[in-house]
C-alpha cells in the first residue's frame, strides 16, 4: 500500500486505512535517523501521496521472529527503485503486535540503510 501511496494508486482519502495498520503508540527510525511516531508520520504521508510516481518497493530475505506475548518482529530487506532508475537499500526490523481482533499492527519500524 505504501507504494501504491507514493505513485498515487490509492486515493488521497485512504489515508486513515494505511495509519490504521500502525499502532497508536507506533514509532520508527527511517534512514536519515529521524524518529517519527505516528502523527508525524501521518503528515508525512499526506504530504507525499502522489509524490514519487514510478516508484517500486521490493521485499525481501523476509524472517519471523517470535517475541513473548502477542507481538512478533519481522526483519527484511527493503529495495526502492525511482522513475529514474535510482535505487536505496534497507534493512529493517518491524515489531508487530496482535490488536484485539486478531489483526497485526506495526508498532516499531528501525530501518539501515545498506549497500546494494
């Protein structure tokens, strides 16, 4: 969905079902080494609906890790391609939680950017 979010093949007002998959006390730490919790990064995504068309995101070397309770954390590696032909890489950790109707909710995202 983010991807779709970038290249603007969701509408705008979808929004509220793409923050829906993120915990409200959801925070994460993106390459540039900002945190940004839930809000912030709510701004961040209205502001750049539609403001990276051609952009492809590619998921990879996907590893579940069990954690106590009803919260797990995924680690993966990221691969984002520009219209241009541009391309970062990341790794990333997610922990994820088990939200009252059995839905999963990310509730923390560390991302590193890697070489490629």
């Amino acid at each position: 969905m983010i991807e779709d979010w970038f290249n603007a093949r969701v509408p705008a007002r979808d929004l509220e079902r793409l923050l829906a998959r993120l915990s409200d006390d959801f925070s994460m730490v993106g390459i540039g080494g900002m945190r940004l919790d839930k809000p912030a990064l709510a701004r961040f995504f209205a502001s750049a609906h539609g403001g990276r068309p051609g952009l492809r995101i590619e998921v990879a070397e996907l590893a579940a890790i069990a954690l106590p309770g009803d919260a797990c954390a995924v680690r993966y590696r990221e691969d984002q391609t520009d219209a241009a032909g541009l391309s970062t890489r990341r790794e990333a950790l997610a922990v994820l939680v088990i939200g009252p109707g059995g839905e999963l909710h990310w509730t923390a995202l560390q991302e590193t950017s890697v070489g490629g």
